[in-house]
C-alpha cells in the first residue's frame, strides 16, 4: 500500500473512498470494502482521508482519537485498499466543495466513482454533504455510492458510541461495533522498573495527548510481539499505590514472556475488563493482586501459552 501525504495525482482510474475513518470500525469498512469492490472493474481502490494531528475539523475537536495512524493504515491495507491519501486537515480546509470534486477527486484522483458514508461533510466549514457531492460529481462523470447507517442493537455503529464504551470500560461491547479488538501500539518507555523488582515485568506505553484513555483498571490483554501474539495483563491508569503525579499509561505483563521492548512500538489488545484500577497499602499486596489479575486472565483465554498469528 502507498501512502501520500500530499495530493498526488495519481495516474490511473480510481475508486475513492472518503472519510475520516477514526476508529476504522464496521460501518467505515462498508465504505472501504465497496470501494475495494470497484477493483475488479479496474479501479484503483484509494482512500482519501485527513491528518488531524495539528488541527482538527471544528465538529470532531472535542473527540480523542481512538486508533494511531500507524493502526489505522495497517486496517486499510488488510482491506484491500492501495493508494492512502492523507493531507494535513488545514491544507485542505480551505477549500470550498466544488473545487474539491473538480481539483481533487477528478482531476488529481482520476475517480470514476466515489463512495462515502450517509452523515459524510466536506468542503470549507464542511458545508456540502453526501448529495451535493453525489449531484457535483456527476456533472464530472463520476459515480457517487452513499453508504446507509450500519445498524446495531437499533442504533447506528458510530466512533461517539465505540469511544463511550471503552471510557466506560465495556471494550468487549467495543470490539463488537469496531470489528476488531481495540489496539494501542506506542512507544514502549523506560519506567520506575517497579515489576521487575516484585517478579511481573511489565512494558510501559504512555497515551500521548488527545488519545483517547480507557476506564481506569486492569484488562485482560493480548500482545503481538515479534510476529505471535501472547496474553497479557495491562493495568491503565496513574499507579495510585506509587506517590507523585504522571500520565495515564497502560502497563503490562506479558505472560511467558519477559525480553526487552524499550523503544519499541508494541500492539496491545484489550480483550476484557476484569477490575477497577486500586491503591494498595503495600508494594506486597500489590505484587499478590498482579498475580491474582495474571491468574483470571489465564483463565478467561483458558491456555497459557501463546499463539501464533498469520
């Protein structure tokens, strides 16, 4: 898969999918699956979306971002998509949705067709929606496909019910609307080196600012590392048993599996929720309740050993 960060043009007939895709959940891929689809008739399958890391869309500032970008691409590419699109948010802020069909989408992208979902906006102060981009590209020969809500449970999977979940700790309920695990993938970094003294090391990954931050407490995890994935046990919050202020981090135990990940980017998954994050009167009582959080999620993936993965 390529990826630009500029609008390049492309030199070939295109499917588009448009979007901002925070979270890549069930209803963004029926979006990118039907331009993937597009393929077989000859489309290059191109996703043009946005980097927000500086500035967002006025309707999404209030929103964490659920899933990095690197996460985010890595779906893309298992979907099936080639060409990735991803300007800075205010490069193309200006722009007024005309100009978007004619400059970008056909011109640049080559589209034959495009496809977006139902609530899509764009253009400067996001003024058109999907049927005025299905009327304005038309007049350019393109074919515009407007995705309906996917219904679950009687309410459409949306990025605003998916984030309230994790926030309140139901990432199982999560993982159903996103189509995926919930997944972090930072940096690994140097902490106090606290388990290795009690006998569970664990890895550090802070949240880096504007990320969303699950509940507070302790998950039953899966962790991909070097190609396998093995269960683990991750605790998010401030380590309240240890004094002084920090960031929320996600700190983790993997089971049967103690090598050096500093500074490596490591993907963690969140399987379950098992307790509220606590502050334990001991670094003793602590350890017993690490071990006892180790010993659920053993029993939650019935196997203490790890998996491969394709």
């Amino acid at each position: 898969m390529e990826l630009y960060t500029t609008v390049k043009d492309i030199g070939r007939p295109s499917c588009v999918a448009l979007g901002l895709f925070d979270g890549v959940h069930r209803g963004h891929r029926e979006v990118i699956k039907k331009a993937v689809s597009y393929q077989s008739e000859g489309l290059c399958p191109v996703i043009f979306t946005f980097s927000v890391h500086s500035m967002k869309p006025e309707r999404k500032i209030s929103q964490a971002t659920i899933l990095s970008d690197s996460l985010k691409f890595q779906l893309f590419e298992e979907l099936g998509v080639e060409k990735v699109i991803t300007p800075k948010f205010e490069d193309i802020m200006p722009l007024d949705a005309k100009s978007f069909v004619k400059d970008i989408l056909h011109d640049k992208l080559k589209a034959r067709v495009v496809v977006c979902g139902y609530d899509f906006h764009f253009g400067k102060n996001a003024s058109a929606d999907a049927q005025f981009l299905s009327q304005e590209a038309k007049k350019y020969g393109i074919e515009t496909c407007i995705i309906p809500a996917l219904v679950d449970q009687g309410e459409p999977v949306s990025s605003t019910r998916i984030r309230n979940l994790i926030l309140q700790g139901q990432v199982g309920r999560a993982n159903e609307l996103l189509g995926y695990d919930y997944c972090i993938d930072f940096v690994v970094k140097k902490g106090m080196q606290l388990g290795n003294s009690i006998g569970f090391p664990t890895i550090n990954q802070e949240f880096p600012q504007g990320f969303l931050v699950p509940k507070y407490g302790v998950y039953a995890t899966t962790v991909k590392v070097f190609g396998r994935r093995f269960f683990g046990v991750t605790n998010v919050g401030v380590k309240p048993t240890i004094e002084g202020e920090r960031l929320p981090s996600a700190e983790t135990h993997i089971l049967d599996f103690n090598e050096d990940l500093y500074g490596k980017k490591v993907q963690v998954y969140f399987t379950k929720y098992l307790r509220d994050e606590k502050k334990f009167d001991t670094i003793e009582e602590l350890s017993l309740n690490i071990k006892k959080d180790a010993e659920m999620a053993k029993q939650l993936f019935n196997c203490t050993n790890k998996i491969n993965i394709c």
